[in-house]
C-alpha cells in the first residue's frame, strides 16, 4: 500500500458553491459558502456552516431566516468577491437584484439559477464555527433551467470549490443513473 | 420575474458522493452518502447526515469512529451498490480492500483516491436523520493523485450527484482562481 498521508487539515472533494443571502442591520448582504449539506429529510432542513464572526452570522441571528444560492458559472466574479469583501467593510447591498419570498425578510438573488429560502430551525455551535440550520419553506427556479420539470444540471451550470488548492470548476457531463447503476450488482448479491 | 416555485424538498447542486466506512458488530460495512460538509475549520470537523434507522448509524455509535472515502469513477457501480443495499440484509464486507489507519476501527478503502479518517466528536440529531460530527484524525491518499503536493481534482476523478433526477455527473475543468477571480472587483468596491 502505498498511501501518502495528508494530514487532518482536509476538505470535502468538491464542495458545492452558493451565496448565503441575508439582511443584517436591514441591509441585503452575502456570503459565499461552500460548507453547506441537507441536514434532514423531513421536514425539509439544510446546513450551512459560518465562521462565528462572520456578518451574516449576525443577520441570521437578527432576522431568523437566510438564502441559499447556488450561482452559474457567469457569476464566478461577483461570487468570489462576495466571499473576500466583507459586509463590515464593504456595501454588497446593491450587486444583485433582489426578490422576497415566504417570509420577507429573506433576499434571494434574482439573477442566480436556484435559490432556497430558509426559516432559521436551529443553530448547532462548534469551536470555530456555527451551523445554522433552516427549514426550506420554498425554493426558486426559472423555466429555461428545468428539464421534464426536474432542474438540470447541465442548464443551470453551477460551479465547484477545491481547498487548499483554491479551485473552481465546472460541472462535466452526466455519467450514470443513481440508484440504477448498481442494479445489477444489487440483484447478484440478493 | 418569471421565477418558477418548486417547493420546499429541494437538494444541494450538485453534491459531492463519499461512502462511508464502518464497523457494525465487529464487521465493515459501507453507504454512499451525499450529505456532508465540514462544520468547524479548528479542530477539523467534519459531518456526515444519516437516516436513523441505517445500519451505519448503529455503528458509528458502537465504535466512535468511522470513515469518509471519495471514490472515483471508476467505483460508480460499487457506490451505487452499498447506496442501495442495506448492511443489514447483505454482507458488504469483502466488496473493497481495506486498510486501517490510527484509530484502529474505522475501515478504509484501498481504491478510494480520498480517505479521511475520523473520530467521533458528537451527534446533531434532528427529527428523521442524525449528523454525526466526526474530528479528522488523518487523511489518505496516493502520489498519482497529487499535483506539486495537492489534490488534483482531476486525476481524482469524482463524481457527483444530483437528486431528485437521480444523476451522477463528472467533474468538468478548472475554470477560475479561488480567491483570485474577485480581486478586480475587491479592489474596485475598496
């Protein structure tokens, strides 16, 4: 065996890549983020993990609720700089259009292909970071994105993180049916 | 604003597919999951979500540790295998070689380019699955994975999944700098 070790500082591979939207002091800020998973199936809760000092960690507190956004490719740009600048320093207020949901308080970003809005369920704390848990009350899309009334990938053209190595990358091509591919594999072994 | 609404049982797009190792009575067994995400930076943590009544489940509870491997695609059918079949119906032990690292217990596997090994910190549990917070005790992997002493997502060659069409999808190219591509920008709004 020849395994190289690569020590505990290690990220998932890779990580989805969306924008956390939320109001602090009643102006619209965002995060990127790419620590983020579903945390229950029902009812519906998703996890996102933000650095105890961060400026949304105030607003989520403030406000109870948050977007998630997961942004094509062609927002690459404004998406890494909303995850340099931060919202103590810099008025990120102004570099999306917005629109409201369910609960009002929630900014989603108009020009991003997917966007959860989120009802603040709970926060699990941890030494470095806070998980903020929410429930999805509703979730947007736009018509050019879904396939057969299923979102698609390949039209919504979301990107990727690697870490240490700073990436961001494309999706590729679909290769497989889940919960197929291993049919046959699963019939041998009954 | 032609947005569509498509409720609120929506999923992360794409997620990253990791199989989780486990011993469950003083055997390994093994599940596909894709929810997952780092939720501390100092000390590295890492959760990992489960349905409560899975196998897996019972295991990491016996042994306080476990494992998180990112195949490749070359592994697509045997991922999508123990996705499907239950350890407690069908014996998944000899489906991999193994390899076992500091803590002893948690079963890792051999063909995976990724494997990170881990200790069980604590358990979220929410109302239909559990996220089972584990500390990274090491990771694993192999030179012909490494570029100048990174993972190289390329020669990794994961794959993703995307529910509820069910899609597993290759990772395209590295389109952009992390922490780069925002800078013009950054400096801009300064």
């Amino acid at each position: 065996m020849d395994k190289v070790n690569l020590g505990s500082q290690i990220f998932v591979y890779p990580m989805p890549v969306a924008i956390i939207g939320v109001m602090v002091d009643e102006k619209p800020n965002f995060m990127t983020l790419a620590w983020l998973t579903r945390v229950n199936l029902d009812p519906p809760l998703i996890g996102v993990v933000i650095n105890k000092t961060h400026h949304t960690a105030r607003g989520i507190r403030q406000t109870r609720s948050f977007s998630v956004n997961f942004p094509g490719q062609e927002l690459i740009e404004k998406t890494d700089f909303v995850g340099m600048a931060s919202g103590k320093n810099i008025d990120k207020s102004a570099l999306f259009d917005l629109f409201f949901g369910k609960t009002k308080s929630a900014p989603l970003i108009e020009q991003c292909p997917l966007c959860l809005e989120c009802r603040l369920h709970g926060i699990s704390e941890f030494p470095t970071n806070d998980l903020f848990v929410g429930e999805i009350v509703e979730s947007y899309t736009e018509d050019r994105f879904l396939t057969d009334g299923k979102l698609d990938l390949a039209k919504m053209k979301p990107f990727l993180l690697t870490m240490p190595d700073n990436g961001y990358w494309s999706v590729g091509e679909r290769v497989a049916r889940a919960w197929e591919a291993g049919k046959a594999l699963f019939n041998q072994k009954q």
